[in-house]
C-alpha cells in the first residue's frame, strides 16, 4: 500500500475515532445534565411536599394565634396564606415556606410578588408519577379538612356556627373558648398528624424513584466513560500503529536510502538500496538502485577507457609489453627493493637475431607475429616480479630482482636464449631468431639508472659481435 493512501486510511480512522470521541462526550455531558436536572426536581419536589406541610402549620399557627388574641391580622394573613397555596394570590418573588415571615407579619411585604399558581398546579408541572401525586394530593386533602376545622373556630370567634350543610350562618354569642378548645383538641392534632403520612410516603417514594433514575444515569455515565476511554485508547493504538509504520516503511527506509547515498558520495559506485516495500520508498529506492547502476556503468566505462588510455600510453600496442617509460619506473622500483634487501638486481638488453630475414622473407605481418611469440616466451622465462619491457622493433629490456649473485642472472639469460631460439610457427610456416643480450647488474656495475640500461646495451653488442645467440655481462669478468 503506497504512503498517501495508508496516511489517507490513517487520518480517516483517526478522525472517525475522535468524532466518535466528541460524540461520547457530548452524551457524557447530556447524561451529567440529567442527573443534574433528576437532582434538581428531587430538590423542587421535596420543597413543594414541605411547602405543603410548612403552609399547614403557617395556616395553625395564624389560626392559633388569631382565637387566642382576636388581632384581625393574624386572620388576614391566614387567608393570605390560604389564597397563595390556592393560587388566588401570586406567590413571593424569592420563595420561603414560610408565608407569614415573608409577609412581614403585616409590617409590609419584605419581598416582591411573583406569578399566581396554586400548588397543586406547581405539583402537576413537576410531572410526578401518578402515586406520588396521589401521594400529595391525599396530603392536601387532608390539609383542607384541617382548613375547615380552622374556618369553624373563626366563625365562633365572630359567634357564626353551623347551620348543619357546611354553612356557617346560624348567629349565637361568640365564644372563643370553643374556638380555642377546638384548634387545641385531639381531634385536631390527630387530622394534623393525617397531612403528615402522604408526604412521608411521597417523600419515600419520590426519593426511591429519583435514586433508581440516578443510578440508571450514573451506570449510562460509567458505561460512556469506560466507551470513551476505549475510544481514546483505540485512537492511541492507532497513533502508536502509525508510528511504527512510519518508522519501518518510511524512516527507516529512507535512512537506508542516505547511507547508500553516501556511499556513492564516497566512490563506491556499486552500493544498492534493497527495495522490497511497494511504497513510494520502495519505488524511490528502485529508482535509486537503477540510478546507481547508470552511474556505475558510466563511472566504470570510463575508468576503463581511462585504464585503457593508461595501459596504451604505458604498453606496446603489438605485443602489450610495458614500453621504455613504464620500464624505467619499474627499474627504479627494483632498484629500490634491492638497496632495501641488500641485494642485486639485473638489467638485460636483449636484442633478436634474424629477425629482418623473417620480415623481408615472410612479410610484416610475419614478423608482427614473430614479435607477440617471442613476448610470450620472454615471460614465461621470468617471474611474476620481474619486467619485460619492449623498447626498439626488435629489442627487449628485461629486469630482474632479487639477484644474489651473478649466476642467477646468467641461468635467466641463457633460458631467454634457448626459449627464443626454438622454431616458431608462423601462416604454417616456421621461422627462426635468436636473441643476443647483455646484462648490466646495480650496485656491480653501477648505481646510475640510466648507466646501466646504456652498460647492458652495450654488452648486447658485444653479444652480437661474439656470435649472436648468446649473453654477455656488462662487466667482462662475469660468467658468459
């Protein structure tokens, strides 16, 4: 899979992932509002149970406090109190339970006024389950028989009683008494003790309903946030993934890459990139590879043009024999390596006899061959460490190291002759040279360079003039 379409995938998954992730918070945070909001009505619901229950006993202490004194203030205010929970009076702006102290006690309102709702309708809005509101409206039932017990006391107190249909009409002397003995009775206390039970069995209920909903909430919330923490985690394996692919099919390639790159900066044209993934990288590093080649080959070619220019300037193009140049560094070099080990080292000018004869007999061409197989056999009458050189038409240097005494010299000469001097085919036909040579040894004979390949020329001639097909030292006291 190629780098844009696995960062594609990536940032897709990635991106997904975190949207979900918004999701799940959202919804986190939507659940926290309802258990908020659940928290909220529980509040509201228990206030308007004790609402109902504080406005009673507003309601007795007003009544009480009205046939003990007669003050007509005590009255009004409880028919204030009765018309706000009744929703004809709108209800304090910031609401208490208790009504009277609000009031003022008729010392002027300490608050403003705020809309006219009965309680009852306050307790339909919270939209409590059927049996609680049942619950409440059982209470406030029983709140109003109360209510009538309160009214019968006041009606006395004005000296009104009942006419035996609910009405209090029928007029005697008023007798507070009666009204005091009636709002202080049994009776009274026992219908106060019956608002009491609905609202702690509303409360009960209502408080065992909110805590289920609560905790229903609370395990949503638990379950979203253990969704989310797994959500993140998933987003991290797959970060974590990423990096790792980074690392290995990217990173890791590319440092590879620079390292080859390198190495080609340094001269090492064969360095290749291994391209195994089928990436970009991969792609790049076959391209590379393919690069690297190209360069190679140019780089290669060149070097052996350039070798071959070297070879050609430094060898004899018919026979591919060191020339006179090359020779004379190679004589330098033996020179050096026999003053290092203590030892000789010898320079034989060799020179082919009846080799024009070859030429005018069986042409140049003849001849050229002649020349290739006398190189040859020149050769292998040496060693590895030893140079032949061809210097003239017909004439070769030969130089030999580690020479330790004379005779060593001369056995190479005289296998120099006795190899050249065997029969050559040539076009089918044989030919025959021979091969003077004169020998010149450093330090024996001299220490100069260029003395001493002129005392082994010289000595050829002698050769030559001896008989041919022969060697001659430089120094005529040496073995012949």
């Amino acid at each position: 899979m190629s780098i844009r379409t696995s960062y594609k995938w990536f940032a897709l998954a990635v991106t997904l992932l975190l949207l979900i992730i918004v999701g799940v918070v959202f919804k986190m945070l939507h659940i926290q509002d309802e258990v908020a909001r659940i928290e909220k009505q529980r509040f509201r619901s228990f206030a308007l149970a004790m609402e109902l229950f504080q406005s009673s006993e507003d309601l007795t202490r007003m009544a009480r406090s009205y046939v003990s004194t007669g003050n007509p203030v005590y009255e009004k205010l409880y028919f204030e109190i009765l018309d706000i929970r009744g929703g004809k009076l709108p209800r304090p702006a910031k609401y208490a339970p208790t009504y009277w102290h609000l009031a003022g006690i008729g010392r002027g309102e300490s608050s403003g006024r705020g809309e006219n709702a009965a309680l009852k309708e306050l307790m339909r809005r919270e939209g409590f389950a059927r049996e609680e509101l049942a619950l409440l409206r059982q209470a406030q039932e029983n709140s109003d028989n109360l209510v009538k017990m309160e009214k019968q006391a006041f009606a006395a107190v004005r000296g009104l009683y009942d006419d035996g249909r609910g009405h209090f009409t029928v007029r005697r002397a008023p007798d507070r008494n009666y009204a005091v003995s009636l709002l202080f009775s049994e009776r009274y206390a026992h219908e106060k003790a019956r608002i009491m039970e609905p609202i702690r069995q509303f409360m009960t209920a209502l408080d065992e309903r909110t805590n289920a909903q609560s905790v229903a909430y609370q395990s949503r919330l638990r379950q979203t946030i253990l969704l989310t923490l797994t959500l993140a985690a998933v987003t991290l394996l797959v970060v974590v993934l990423m990096i790792l692919y980074s690392y290995r099919s990217i990173l890791r390639p590319i440092e590879r890459l620079h390292e080859k790159v390198s190495e080609i900066a340094r001269g090492d044209y064969t360095a290749r990139c291994g391209a195994t993934s089928a990436n970009e990288i991969g792609e790049l590093s076959r391209n590379f590879n393919n690069m690297a080649g190209f360069i190679e080959t140019d780089i290669c070619m060149r070097k052996q043009a350039e070798e071959r220019i070297r070879h050609m300037a430094d060898h004899d193009l018919l026979t591919d024999l060191p020339t006179m140049r090359l020779a004379r560094d190679r004589l330098s070099a033996a020179v050096n390596m026999a003053r290092r080990h203590k030892k000789a080292a010898a320079v034989m000018f060799a020179d082919l006899d009846g080799f024009k004869a070859v030429n005018d007999t069986l042409g140049h061409d003849a001849g050229d061959d002649v020349l290739r197989q006398v190189a040859q056999r020149l050769l292998s009458c040496v060693r590895e460490t030893d140079t032949v050189a061809r210097v003239g038409g017909d004439e070769f240097l030969v130089i030999a190291t580690e020479i330790q005494i004379p005779e060593n010299a001369a056995r190479i000469a005289e296998k120099i002759v006795r190899c050249v001097s065997e029969p050559l085919a040539v076009n089918g036909r044989q030919a025959a040279v021979g091969a003077s040579i004169g020998i010149a040894l450093f330090p024996d004979d001299t220490e100069d360079l260029e003395q001493i390949v002129q005392l082994a020329d010289k000595a050829m001639y002698r050769a030559k003039n001896a008989g041919k097909n022969r060697f001659c030292f430089a120094n005529a006291g040496g073995p012949e």
